[in-house]
C-alpha cells in the first residue's frame, strides 16, 4: 500500500476549511464533512494516480475533485502520495500557485 502524507499547507487548508464548514453549519457537520474528506485522502492510498494529471504545475502533481466543493492537489512520488493542497470552493489554483509551480 501506498503511504499518503499532508504537506503543512494541505493540513492548514484542511483546518480552514473545517471553520468555515462549522461557521457556516455547525461542528458537528464540519467534523463529518472533514472526515469525508480525509477519507477521500487516504483513499489514494489504493489507487494514487486518480484524477488529472497536471505537469504544468509540477512532475507527477495530479488533481481530483472531492464532493463537487474540495479539490485535491497531490503528488505521486515512489511509494508516497502527498497532499499538498485541499482547495474549497473553486478557488483559482494559479493565483493560489502565484503562478510558480514550485510555490506549492
């Protein structure tokens, strides 16, 4: 099986999104929603290279979609996917990037 880490911004993403979620509906529906996602996360343990392969923002940097609202910017690597960002709401991905695909 496939190890899967989060880098320090997908974790910050991940707390962002949780007090927006439990701001908006409450604590208890931000916990179920981030443990949706969170499995959704360690889901690609089992099949990594889901989603869309983005070679312009970095090698082996892939995307998928999370629930129609979260996008998951990761990146195989051998025997190790990481997160590197959890992306509510469509937010644009190259002013997160600035643009630089090494500003992951």
């Amino acid at each position: 099986m496939t190890k899967v880490t989060l880098r320090p911004d997908a974790e910050d993403d991940l707390a962002a999104i949780y007090e927006f979620v439990a701001d908006e509906a409450g604590a208890k529906i931000a916990h179920g929603y981030l443990l949706r996602i969170e499995a959704a996360i360690l889901a690609l343990a089992d099949f990594p290279h889901r989603g869309t392969s983005r070679p312009d923002i970095g090698h082996g940097v892939r995307i998928t979609g999370f629930e129609r609202r979260v996008t998951l910017l990761f990146q195989v690597l051998e025997g190790e996917v990481e997160i590197l960002r959890v992306l509510y709401g469509g937010r644009d991905l190259k002013a997160i990037l600035g643009g630089d695909p090494e500003g992951i």
